[in-house]
C-alpha cells in the first residue's frame, strides 16, 4: 500500500495529500510526530521532516516538492505541473512563493508558534512573532486577492500545483481562525472554489487535539 507519512497541521504534507487525491491515487496516512525523532522514521527520511511518501514498491521519496514532481512524472494523465515550459515555469514559481515565503513569513510564525511548539513541548508562543505573522498575513492575502482577481487560477489558466500549494498552507491558518477572509473577497472566492473540490474532502474532516476550527472551516458554501 502506498503510504504518507504526515501531520494534520503541515501544509507540505497537505499539498501531497490533494495531489494524491487530484490524480485519484489510493493512499493510507499514517501520523508521525516528527519531534519524537524516531529512528525507524529517521532511516527512511534523515531530515526527520514531514511529508515522506513510500511507493508499493518500496520506493521512499521525501520532501513535498520532490514527491509532486514525482507524482507528475510517474503519473501524467492528469497533470498538476502544467504541459508547456511557460506553465511550468510559473506554476513552480508561485508554488515555491508559498512554501518559501509565505511558509517563513506566515507559517513560521502563525502555525509553528501556536500548534508545532505546544505539540513539541518547546514553550509557550511569542507574542512578538504572532504580530509578524498576522501582519506578513495581511500582504500575503492581497497578493493572493491579485492573483485572483487577474487570472482564473493563481498561475494561470489552469488549476495547478500552485492552488493547492496556497489552499494546504492557508488551510492550516483556517483551522486554527487566522484568516480574515472579509479583508480580500477575490482570495475569499478562490479559496472558496478550491475547497469545494472533492480531493479536499478529506483535509475538512481532520481534527486537533485542542483545538476546534471555526464554522466556516468545512462549509462548502463559506
């Protein structure tokens, strides 16, 4: 069985779950607690980092982007990284401006402070980092809203990895009430399109220990 190791809560190993599901792919979850540092875990992935997908073959592959770029080559009929140079081109730039910056200047310090830390048992949140976050959040959000608002999907025409890359890490800052959808209606409309989608059934059904995500969360309708 084709297995991914993941966390609820990380957008990296969201993003593989609705590529796996996009491309109509079987898989089974299983949860694993990166701050145990498990060696059996640790000998297949050394950076101890989540998602790792393990193929029925036993072909291990870590780190989100290399697992989606092997999905797509593995399996083109349905294609989430585009078919011309062009598309390529900018759906892996929007997609690295999400895991990149927006994951170190949102993620970082929305999610990591405020469910990552109290998992691992590493403090209590700073308050200083929350305020850069939510701020960092703000801009983000336009830049969404404009993408939006000039294209049909954020790189283009086409749905992509990009979208999905956008929707797991805002996603997270959802669960958790973080995003002020009011603020940017066109990012709001997106989110909205995207979420609807049947591969992100199973990511509105996750729940945390701890916390309950606002009403609005799983609503097909918003």
């Amino acid at each position: 069985m084709r297995i991914l190791y993941h966390l609820p809560l990380s957008p990296y190993a969201r993003k593989v779950r609705l590529a796996l599901a996009e491309k109509r792919l079987p898989f089974e979850l299983r949860l694993e607690k990166t701050w145990d540092r498990r060696p059996e875990y640790l000998a297949m992935n050394p950076a101890g980092t989540v998602p790792t997908l393990t193929e029925e073959n036993g072909l291990v592959i870590p780190y989100s982007n290399t697992i989606c770029e092997y999905l797509d080559e593995a399996y083109p009929d349905i294609s989430l990284i585009g078919r011309t140079l062009g598309e390529r081109v900018e759906i892996r730039a929007v997609t690295s401006w999400f895991d990149e910056r927006f994951a170190q200047e949102v993620s970082r310090n929305l999610l990591y402070e405020k469910v990552m830390k109290p998992a691992a048992k590493r403090g209590a949140p700073e308050a200083g980092r929350l305020r850069e976050g939510y701020a960092a959040l703000r801009v983000h959000l336009t830049y969404i809203g404009h993408l939006a608002e000039t294209r049909k999907y954020l790189a283009g025409a086409n749905l992509s990895l990009a979208d999905f890359t956008a929707a797991a890490h805002l996603s997270c800052l959802d669960f958790i009430g973080d995003v002020d959808w009011a603020a940017v209606p066109a990012a709001k409309e997106w989110y909205a399109r995207i979420k609807s989608r049947p591969s992100f059934r199973a990511l509105l059904a996750d729940r945390v220990s701890g916390f309950n995500p606002p009403p609005h969360y799983a609503d097909l309708d918003f």
